[in-house]
C-alpha cells in the first residue's frame, strides 16, 4: 500500500489499443497484469486509438490518441486535409498536456519500432514521436516495452521512428533482431534487453475448447497486402496470398478435415468472407474472438495450426499446438526460431500451395515431438518475462523496487 504522506504513482499507457486488433489489447492486458500485482498503488489510464473499448474491457479511463477522428481515413478533399494538418497541430499539445500529468509512461508491446505493414509517417510514428519528445520535456518516464522493430525504408518514418526510441527512458525487445534494426538505425541499444513478447506473460487457459472436433486445423488470416515497401504491387500480393490460402483450405476439406477460420483484427473479416465464398463447405468454419485468450482457446482445441498473424502464432505456440507460420516479417521468424519450429515457415508473399501442403504434412507427423519442444520453450519464456517484469520495476519504479528489496530481506 502507499503511504499516507506519499502520492500514488500516476502510470499512462499508450498504443493503438482497443482498435480492434487482438495483438495489441494482449500486449496492454499483460502489462496491466503486471501493474496490478507489483504496483497496485498506481493510478493507470490511457491514451489510445480507441478509449471505449479499452475502458468497458480493462476498467480504466482512457483518452482519444487523435484529435480528428477521421485520422485513419483517406483525406481527398480539401475539408478532410485542412483537418487532419489541424488535428497534427493540436496533437501536439493534447500528447503534452497528457504526458505532463504521468510520472510514466508505457507502451506496451506492438511492433510500434517497425514498418512491416502499410504506415504513413504523419500518422502513428508521429504520434510516437510526440509521446517520447513530451517525456523528455517534462521528465516523465516512457518505457517502450517489449516492443518490435525492423529497418525502415522511409526517410521521415525511420527518423520519427529513430528518434522516439533515442528519447525513451528505457527499451526492451520481443526479439534480438529488433536490438539489431534499432542499432542499425543508429540508437545506442548496448544496455537494451531482449525478452519474449508480453503476450507469453499472459495466463494459458486451462484444457481445450469444447468445440474442437478430431483433426481440425485452425488456419489463421489477414487482409495481407505487404509491407510499407510494397505499396506498388499490394493488390498483387494480396490477391497471391488469398489464392494460395483457399487452395490450402480446399485441400484440407478434400481430406476430410474440418477447418476453422481465425482473425486477430477485424479488417480480417473480408478475408474469412472470400475463403467461405470459395470453399463451400460445411466443414468451413468461422472463429469469433475478442481476445487472445479467445484464441488460445482455440487453437487448443485443434490438432494443428497455420497461421499469418504475429499474435496468432503466439496464441498457438502458447498453448502447445503445432504450428506453421505463414511468414511476412522476420518477427514471424525469430519467433519460430524461439520456439523450435524453424523449419516451419512458408513466405507470405509467395505462397505455393503444393510445398505448403508437404510442410504442413510433416509437420504433423512430428506432432508429438513438437509438442514436448513447445513446452520446454513456453517453461522458458516465463521465467525471461520474470526478469523482464523486475527490470521494469527497477528502471521506472525504484523505490517500489527498494520497498520489495526490504520486504523480502525481512521475511522469515
């Protein structure tokens, strides 16, 4: 408990949350566990893309991130554009008034160091910029948090991008090769540390899902156009992928395996539409989930997993399920290596049904030893996002870290 004499902490979080994307509201769901069990004094709240939904699920207040609220939409007319140049005027002010009232701030998770699908640099790497610039002005603490990363093509993304991560107080990674593209990209990253992702601190939820049927494979989607360096052939791409994936849905229908489809944001929808459209068969099914545990539930309930999305790999590779990856990034790699299924990737942009068929066959067949490997992996990972959660404590909370010093010296 806080002392009487002494102010509770004042703690914000601060992403793309509550916006529809599974991913990121597991990465804030873990921290909030965090916060809750090592720093229940703290007075959370947020500042995040979509306020509602983060307060009616997480019970804390929230504040819009944007003061326009088109933001994400195209602007063509002249109305729209005055707007959202406004809306990046008043930002500024609104992020520093925000940042002012917090002794820290965290961001937690995301691939918020990364250019891996279509970003504009006006548009979260500027709001990025605005949270970290405010920290150092005012002196509040801003912790990326087992953040992804990857090189930026970009001139002006990968220099908002650069210089966010030089002005936070502390950084920590989901993966090594997030260290390697921030210190290529000129941050000193020689005392940044290199965890799991977050969403492994997350509780597994116990048994399978009642709904699994014998042999089921859940099939992970994604409205998958590419990376921000794609911009040029993102139909193209997108078009490859949706053929490959329901070819890959159709011969496992022709062999008598019930599918079940998976989204981990909700501009997935018209990808399980189009695969429902193409493969008329009742053994075609839809998931409906709002969470990760929602995924995890599920993809314990079926025999094997391949999947596109970041976090749904994780949810798989979690719970112990065998998984292939449909790869679009080298976060979807390095998560694999972890987890000991390294061979088990197959590119996103070139799917080639035939080869992913032979894959996903052996991957089966060497079902029960991968299973044992995932549980030794998952046993790891929780012990590194032990010492990921006490580093934390130490760099943004040292006296509750003294305080937890003390208690544990004089307990018997």
């Amino acid at each position: 408990m806080t002392p009487a004499n002494e102010t509770p902490v004042r703690v914000g979080v601060f992403g793309l949350l509550g916006s529809g994307n599974l991913g990121n509201d597991g990465s804030l769901e873990a921290v909030l566990g965090y916060l809750r069990a090592e720093h229940p004094e703290a007075v959370v709240d947020a500042l995040c893309g979509g306020p509602e939904a983060v307060t009616t699920r997480f019970g804390i207040p929230a504040t819009r991130l944007h003061w326009n609220r088109a933001e994400y939409r195209t602007a063509s007319r002249a109305g729209a554009i005055a707007a959202k140049g406004l809306g990046k005027l008043v930002d500024v002010f609104r992020t520093a008034a925000w940042v002012r009232r917090h002794d820290v701030v965290i961001v937690p998770g995301m691939g918020v160091l990364e250019a891996t699908l279509p970003l504009r640099p006006w548009g979260f790497p500027y709001s990025l910029f605005l949270l970290c610039a405010s920290g150092r002005l005012f002196g509040t603490r801003v912790a990326l948090v087992g953040v992804g990363a990857a090189a930026i093509g970009n001139r002006p993304t990968r220099t908002l991008v650069r210089w966010s991560a030089r002005l936070a107080a502390y950084r920590s990674y989901r993966d090594a090769q997030s260290r390697d593209a921030m210190r290529a990209m000129g941050v000193d990253t020689a005392r940044d540390e290199v965890h799991p992702d977050l969403a492994f601190a997350l509780p597994t939820p116990p048994g399978s899902a009642p709904s699994g049927q014998p042999g089921q494979v859940c099939v992970g989607v994604m409205d998958f156009h590419g990376g921000n360096d794609d911009r040029a052939r993102a139909e193209e791409i997108h078009r490859r992928y949706l053929d490959g994936t329901i070819r890959f849905v159709r011969a496992l229908v022709e062999d008598g395996r019930p599918v079940r489809l998976l989204t981990g944001d909700k501009c997935d929808a018209s990808v399980v539409a189009a695969i429902l459209d193409a493969v008329d068969s009742p053994l075609v099914t839809a998931a409906e989930t709002a969470s990760l545990a929602d995924l995890m539930k599920e993809t314990a309930a079926a025999d094997t997993v391949v999947a596109i999305r970041y976090h749904n790999l994780i949810c798989a590779l979690k719970v112990g399920t065998p998984t292939l990856a449909l790869s679009y990034a080298a976060k979807s790699d390095a998560l694999m290596a972890r987890m000991g299924l390294a061979a088990y990737r197959h590119p996103a942009r070139e799917v080639d049904t035939d080869r992913l068929l032979e894959q996903f066959r052996d991957l089966e067949r060497r079902s029960a030893e991968l299973r044992r490997t995932l549980a030794e992996r998952n046993l790891a990972a929780a012990r590194q996002l032990e010492h990921q959660f006490t580093a934390l404590t130490a760099a943004l909370f040292p006296a509750a870290d003294h305080a937890h010093a003390r208690a544990r010296q004089e307990s018997p």
